[in-house]
C-alpha cells in the first residue's frame, strides 16, 4: 500500500475491496469499481441478473455515534444518482434497469447489504 495514504483511505479501500469480494459471491459480477466524476462518485457498479447495481460501501467503527447506513445521507445519494447518469451517458451498453444499494460495514465482522437502498 501507498504509504502517504492516510488511515482513514487505507481503511476505506479495505471496506470496497472487502464489499466487492462479498457482492462477488452472493453472485454479483463487479464490472467497475471508483467511478469518479465531477458530478460525484460510485464505489462499486456491478451487474445482478438483469439489473445495473450503483453501490455506495460505508465503513464505520463500532461507536456511539451510529451505525454507517445511517451515513449515506440525501445529499450523497443526490451525488450518487448523478454520477450513475454520468455513468450511463459513458457506457450505452447498458441498456437495462438500474438500483442503488449500500453495503455498510459497522467494523470488521459486519456486512450489511442493503439492496435497492433508495431511488431517484
């Protein structure tokens, strides 16, 4: 690993890297991972039978504080579903329905997917 990265980017990699091998074995075929524009950006897209999945992954630590699903808010779903539409405009491949779900891990041992999470 980098090692100017910080703690907080080298845990956030870990976190996509760890949703995207679980996304893969519940069956899912990951087809682009940190699509970045300047509309927003998308940690993992991937293809679930017929379906596009726009998927936001959340890390947190056990804490007080709540837990990370609580941390996908209406500003960065905004963000999300507009950088998906980016997305669609780069690739016209793909030309079928789409979904937006969240993998939030609340520490090491906890995944929670959360499919079709919210919509535009």
């Amino acid at each position: 690993m980098d090692p100017s990265r910080t703690l907080k980017q080298k845990r956030g990699s870990w976190a996509e890297q760890s949703a995207a091998s679980y996304l893969e074995r519940l069956g899912l075929r990951i087809v682009a991972q940190n699509f970045r524009c300047k509309l927003g950006e998308i940690d993992i897209i991937a293809v679930d039978g017929k379906q596009l999945v726009f998927t936001e992954v959340r890390y947190r630590t056990p804490s007080q504080f709540g837990i990370a699903a609580e941390t996908v808010t209406y500003r960065k779903q905004q963000r999300t579903i507009k950088a998906a539409l980016r997305y669609l405009q780069q690739n016209p491949q793909w030309q079928t329905t789409c979904r937006f779900d969240v993998v939030a891990m609340d520490g090491i041992n906890s995944i929670n997917w959360i499919k079709d999470a919210y919509r535009p």
